[in-house]
C-alpha cells in the first residue's frame, strides 16, 4: 500500500504538517501498516527516529 504525495497534500491541514509527513512517504518508514475498508481508513505504525528501548 503506498500513499502518494498528493494525497498527503491534500489531507495535510498546514505546511508544516506537510513538510513533517514528506518524510514519512517511504513504505519502509512504516513497519506495520494496514487498512479498514469498512471504516475507510488507513492505519500504521511509523519506525521513528530513536533507538528505542534496550531489553
């Protein structure tokens, strides 16, 4: 599942929200991902930038 850029333009309220969601358009920024037809939505769960908690 890919969502392009216009979309993003489109959904993004302000440039700011849109220059931070420019950076998340790669697939591989988001590990899990998945969508609810029913609900006509899209979820995911964004990989960020930290290193995360030690084990």
């Amino acid at each position: 599942m890919n969502i392009s850029l216009e979309v993003v333009q489109e959904l993004a309220p302000d440039q700011a929200s849109l220059n931070a969601a420019k950076k998340l358009l790669k697939p591989a920024k988001w590990p899990l991902r998945g969508k609810a037809v029913s609900l006509n939505c899209i979820w995911g769960q964004c990989q960020g930038s930290g290193q995360g908690c030690p084990i």
